[in-house]
C-alpha cells in the first residue's frame, strides 16, 4: 500500500527527495493549490513525479456524505482506506462584512472541528460515537486531510487563516504523538500556516497526557470536556472518570502552560435535570477558583436512543448569569446544526442504518 505523504513534514520529505528545495515545492503544490495528483506539479522533473505516484498518496481519505445545514454549517462524512468513516465540521463563525460602499471588511471565519480516532475508547453515555466502539487511531495525515479536504470543496483560499478543534470522534490526548505532530504539520508557512493559537485540544480530561502536553509547551490552546462538578455524576457521564477524577484533572491545569491572553475552555454540555441546576454552578464556581478559566456551556444535541434530554432555555441562561456574576467568564454555544446530523457520531450511524436497510 503507498504511503500518505501527507504524515511527512517538509523537512522528513526533504530527506527522501534531492535536491531538498523540491520538498517546498511539493508542500506549495498540496497546501497551497489543492492539486488531486502528483502530475499536476508541473515544476517538477517528470522522474521525480512517477517516483512520488508510485510512492505516495495524496488523498488518503474521500468525501463519502455531506449535509449542509440552513445556518451554513457543514458535516462531513469521510472515508478512509481501511473502508473506515470518520467525521468533520465546518462552522461559518462571522459572516463577511461590507461596508457602505459595498467594500469588504472582512472574510468570513470559520472554525473545522475535527475527528483524532476511528470511533472513542472513552464511553461517555452521551455521545454517540462510543456506541461504534474504537477502531483505530488516525495518523498525523489524516487528521491534516481533513482540513485540506474541506478548505478545498470549500473554495477556502491557501491564505484564508482557519481555528481548528480537536473535538470530533475520539479522544485527542489518546492519540497524541500524531495529533502533536499534526499540529506542527498545520502550523508550516508552507503548508497551511495555521498557527498552533488556533488550534485548540479538547480532551476529557487524561490527566497524565495533559501534563505531557503541557510540557511540549506547543502554544495550542486546551478545553476540557468536564460536564459535571462532582466525580459521581462525572463517572456515570464519563466513565474514564474512575481513572482520571476531577481533581487530578484540575491539577494537571494548574501546570499547563497557557499564553498570558488566553484561558483553558471548560466544557460544559448542560442536560434537562441531570446538570442544569444552580447548586452545579455553585460547585463549578469553587471548582475553578484560580483557574484562568473560560466556560462554555453546550446544549445537549439529542440523538435517537439517548437517555438525556435538551435542557430548558432558562435554565441554561440562569446557569450562566450565576458563573458570570460570580467572576466566572462564561459563553453559551450558539447550536448550529440542528438541522442536520449535528451530534458528534450522527452521521456516520444514519449513513450505516441506511446502508443496512438498503441490505436487507
């Protein structure tokens, strides 16, 4: 089977391919214009791209579904080589602007929340995707194509900056040596140059794997998918909980290295009488007491056979009234999506029931 050329940095490729220079050149061809194969890198000796078409691929995985939803959001099915599926999002932030004389002000932003494994050995009891069980881990260049592949259906020019979240399916800091190196791969200048500030690490919470990243001191920024201010909730949410409670979690926090303008995101997916009460902003309050902290609280996105529900309007905002006014910066997460398979794992579960029934 060939090798994704995308796992290689510029600087291992310039270790296969001489004169080194050519290792630019062929990052500039696949970051910057999207080329579908190794015979469009017409600046290249016609040897060196028969050896790189027998060598590499350059697509390692295809656009097997997408649903656009109403809000302009976008959810991605991919298939891998393996005949495996992962999922993707992309998410329009800010819409452009004009000013009166109808000149644009700004792009808009968009953010691509991306898939680390081929399904999670975590287990939370609210997410899908742990109903697929664990496959595999992605490599570095799959987790990259992700991007590359939505920038590219997305007209999304090279230049155009985008935020990424590790937030997909899978667990980032279960596969973190690739998704380490895929953060370095993103942030080349001449790749796609996106700086590791805008890039963000969400985890539910591997204490030992935090400390390590934190010692890489790589610039990204953290979230962590908490859900609960008491381990008992925690545990029955979250199993992994029972390996890594919330204490050793805030600990390993307490060392992690972060940028003096930025905070670590605490996630916080509120469910209808399960964690939407004002004695759970209490304890979250005194929980993150001296943590530079930012909290984002996530409307439960309710999917067939779940077991919890989506929480009232009200209390949502009560919730976060209580945090602010109590010195804590909170946001709401605006839902984006419910229109379409939004929750994490939807996709790729419709996309498999249809395919069965299609079967039988």
């Amino acid at each position: 089977m060939k090798k994704n050329i995308l796992d290689l940095s510029k600087d291992e490729l310039a270790e296969f391919i001489i004169p080194s220079f050519r290792a630019n050149q062929i990052y500039q061809w696949i970051y910057h214009k999207y080329v579908d194969s190794f015979s469009q890198m017409k600046n290249l000796p016609q040897d060196l791209r028969e050896k790189l078409e027998a060598t590499y691929t350059l697509c390692p995985l295809q656009i097997a579904k997408v649903e656009t939803s109403s809000d302009g959001s976008k959810k991605y099915l991919f298939s891998l080589h393996d005949g495996s599926t992962i999922e993707s999002v992309l998410l329009p932030m800010k819409k452009e602007s004009y000013d009166q004389e109808g000149k644009l002000l700004h792009h808009t932003k968009f953010t691509i929340c991306i898939s680390s494994q081929v399904g999670c050995k975590i287990g939370c009891s609210f997410c899908l995707t742990a109903k697929g069980g664990f496959k595999r881990n992605l490599s570095a260049g799959e987790i990259v194509a992700q991007v590359l592949a939505i920038k590219k259906d997305n007209n999304i020019e090279q230049n155009r900056r985008v935020n990424i979240v590790y937030m997909g399916m899978g667990e980032p800091l279960d596969n973190i040596s690739n998704v380490t190196k895929a953060v370095t791969l993103f942030a080349d200048l001449d790749g796609l140059a996106i700086a590791p500030r805008r890039q963000t690490i969400s985890t539910s919470g591997l204490s030992s794997q935090i400390k390590k990243l934190g010692l890489m001191d790589l610039g990204i920024l953290l979230a962590i998918s908490l859900h609960a201010v008491d381990d008992t909730l925690r545990a029955k949410l979250m199993p992994i909980n029972k390996a890594y409670n919330i204490e050793s979690i805030i600990n390993a926090i307490r060392e992690f290295p972060i940028d003096a303008r930025k905070r670590v995101m605490f996630e916080y997916l509120v469910m209808k009488d399960v964690n939407d009460d004002i004695a759970s902003a209490k304890k979250l309050v005194k929980l993150l007491d001296g943590i530079k902290a930012k909290v984002n609280l996530i409307y439960f996105n309710p999917h067939l056979g779940s077991e919890y529900a989506r929480p009232l309007e009200k209390d949502v905002v009560a919730f976060q009234e209580y945090l602010i006014s109590h010195g804590l910066l909170c946001t709401i997460r605006q839902s984006k999506g419910l229109d379409i398979s939004a929750a994490c794992g939807q996709l790729k579960e419709k996309t498999k029931m249809e395919i069965d029934n299609v079967n039988h």
